[in-house]
C-alpha cells in the first residue's frame, strides 16, 4: 500500500511538471508508451504495458502480462517535428522554417488489483500523459511581419505565426473482468491545457470519460471496443481575433472518439498482430468545427516477435487522414466568424494553414523491449511520420492572388521502464 501511495504521489508531479508535445493524428499522439508506439499506436484489444491499457481501453486492465499483479510503467518521448510554410503574393514568395525544438513528452501509468482473487477481478489504473499538442514558430523569421509593406504597413502578413496548445491527461479508471472471456472498463479524464497564441499561456480545464470492454471468444483472439466522450477547454484572451483592441476568448472542445481493435496470437506469446480501427469527430467539435476540420478515420497496424522469451521486437504503421480541409479561391476580403468574432478571411486561412498544419498522415514505428529480470524490463521505439502538406489559393485582403502552404513531417525517439511487484 505504501508504494502505491509513493506511485500516485510521482503521477501527480508529472502532470504539473510536464513538457509541451506535438500531434500526429490530428493534435493526437498517435499512442502514449513506447510499447504501443513502436506498434503503430495500436492497443484496444491487447495493450502490453499499463499505460496503455489506461490510454488505449480501460476494459484491458484485466486482460495482459500485467495481470494479476502489480505494473508500474515510466515513459518519456522526444518528439522533433520539421515544420515549414511559405506565401506566394505578387509574385514574391515569403517562406520560413518553424524555429526547431525537440518536445520531451512524460507518461507514467500504473495498474493494480484491487481484491484477492487470483484472476483480479477488480482493477484500478491510473495514468498521467501528454496526449494532444500542436503549434509552430515563425517568430522573427520572414514571415514575422507585423507592418507587412504589401499592405501598405499597417497590417500583418499572416495571423498564426506563433501558436502552441497543449493537453495533459490525468486518467483515474477502474475495470470489471466478468468472465475469462470478457471485462469492461470505465476512465474519467481531467485535462489541463493551455493555449498561447503569442498573447502568453492561457490554461484551462476539461473532463470527460471513456469507456471500453474486451472479449476473448478464443485464447488466441481479442476484441476491444472503446468510446471517448468530448472534452471542452475553455481559453481566455489569447487573441484579438476582431482586432478591436481587446483579447478574445477560444474555446477547443478534444472531439469524441469510437475505436475498435482485434489481437490475434496464432503461436501463444511468441507472436502478437494486432489492428485498431478509430473515428475521431473533428468535424463536430466545438473550435476545430470553426476552422473546419473534418472527421478524421484512423488505422493502426502493429507486430511483436519474442525471439526469446526477455527479448520483443516491435513493428507498425499508423495512418490518419489529414483532417485540415483546403479552401481553394478564398476571397481574402471577406469576413469570417469564429464563436461570435468576425475577422478577415485571409487572416482566417492563414491562421488555419500556417498556424495549425495538422497535416501528416503516414507513420512507421519499430522499437525493442528487453525485461532485465521478471520484474523490470526496458523499452526504446522510433516514430517517423513521412512529410505531407496542405496548399490552398485565393486573394489577399488587397484582393491580390496568393497562395498558402505548410509542410510538416515529424520523428520521435520513445523510452520506458517497467517495474513489476
């Protein structure tokens, strides 16, 4: 009970001293743990360390190589996105990279039974991870240009030149095993994000739950399914969107999820194939609704080999279609309204486009895992999300032609321990 206290203790101080992170399935890591990323980001039906089964489906916490102890997992990823983007006016083509960094990620996560029958028929698991994150910036580079001389030096050449959203999660759950071939699992989310776009850090709070259950027809098969309920933040005054001198608010609502998955272990636990299937409703949610995104539908394909019964060899691919809708022939003189403020269209796209490139869809994964003794094991896993970009026309709001384009391709080095008792 002691080292319990001490777990939950650490999971709180890693979701208020978390690092900011960067999105691969919209503003979504495709997967929390280096377990389930060097996979694909699969997991609803077999996750194979603890903070999966919080992240991917709660209902898993009964069924894994967790099961019936204790697991304590650590994770920590490094995200690099390669970010750039460029607009063509007048003949003139303005272009810049995103200032570089390297995004450190933390995760911790923990399962653990919660009554004395051998099979753990109650579970508890809780869980604290960056899971959403998005943002470039263009600051001090030459499309930082507040008196853009095209427009006479009075406006600016783009809006969205410097954004960052952020969303940690701090997931209580708690799971049912009904039988040996099914259990069901429920988690409440409590979200703390912020949001800067250059008018400094507004935080915010958000709750939501997911539900799940696993059946287990055969030893050799499972099947999960998983819902996640919307989770609305709501930011104050982090952008005068209707330039009338005073910051606006912005309210981001993280849109619900319906995932499915199925495990199959045709030679017991040498071989492990695992796919995911998601639907996340961006084009529902309140703020990405705004700035039009599209539902988004995700597949995830994941492998692991033990060679050796200490040693897992890790494969998978991810992809997500680009959820950030083009707008060809905008008319850059317009208005547009966002949650009751009206601003000009072209700064409208140029906040979507550059300020927001969402925009990558293919992702591979490798990784390893090695358990040192029966009751501590490492991983290490690699992500590489191949280069995509989003380009759209119209005029700007002198009624000249232009052009917009952000590219974004992503790479992410992942680490973790396990620590069984």
């Amino acid at each position: 009970m002691k080292n319990t206290v001490k777990v939950l203790a650490f999971l709180g101080l890693v979701l208020l001293t978390a690092a900011s992170g960067w999105a691969t399935n919209g503003d979504n890591l495709i997967a929390v743990g280096p377990i389930s990323r060097a996979m694909g980001g699969v997991g609803i039906a077999a996750p194979q360390d603890a903070i999966s089964a919080v992240f991917s489906n709660p209902a898993a916490m009964c069924f894994g190589p967790y099961c019936p102890s204790t697991q304590v997992d650590f994770a920590g990823t490094l995200f690099m996105p390669d970010v750039s983007a460029k607009v063509t006016r007048a003949g003139q083509v303005i272009e810049a990279d995103s200032d570089d960094n390297v995004y450190a990620i933390p995760a911790i996560g923990i399962s653990v039974p919660i009554t004395e029958e051998l099979d753990g028929s109650w579970r508890f698991g809780l869980a604290a991870y960056g899971v959403s994150g998005l943002g470039v910036d263009y600051r001090n580079s030459n499309l930082d240009q507040p008196h853009y001389s095209g427009f006479g030096g009075q406006a600016p050449l783009i809006a969205g030149e410097y954004t960052q959203l952020q969303i940690f999660k701090f997931a209580p759950s708690l799971a049912y095993r009904y039988s040996d071939w099914m259990s069901v699992g429920l988690a409440v989310h409590i979200d703390y994000s912020s949001l800067d776009l250059r008018n400094g850090s507004s935080y915010g709070y958000g709750v939501g739950v997911q539900a799940g259950a696993i059946f287990k027809p055969f030893d050799k098969f499972s099947f999960g399914v998983t819902y996640i309920s919307p989770q609305q933040v709501k930011y104050d005054d982090v952008a005068d969107f209707d330039n009338d001198g005073s910051l606006d608010n912005l309210k981001l609502e993280s849109p619900q999820q319906l995932g499915i998955g199925a495990a199959f272990e045709p030679f017991g636990s040498t071989l492990l194939l695992e796919v995911d299937f998601k639907w996340i409703n961006w084009g529902n949610a309140n703020g990405y609704e705004d700035f039009d995104w599209k539902d988004q539908w995700v597949a995830a394909i994941g492998a692991q080999y033990k060679p050796i019964n200490r040693l897992s060899i890790r494969l998978g691919y991810n992809f997500g279609n680009n959820p950030v809708r083009e707008h060809n022939n905008f008319n850059g003189m317009d208005m547009t309204t966002i949650q009751g403020k009206t601003l000009p269209t072209y700064y409208y796209e140029t906040f979507r486009v550059i300020g927001f490139p969402a925009v990558v869809e293919h992702h591979v994964t490798f990784g390893l895992g090695y358990d040192i003794t029966d009751r501590f094991g490492i991983h290490a896993g690699f992500m590489y999300a191949f280069k995509n970009s989003i380009s759209e026309n119209g005029t700007d709001i002198t009624g000249q032609p232009v052009e917009l384009e952000s590219s974004l391709s992503e790479s992410s080095i992942d680490f973790g321990l396990t620590w069984r008792f």
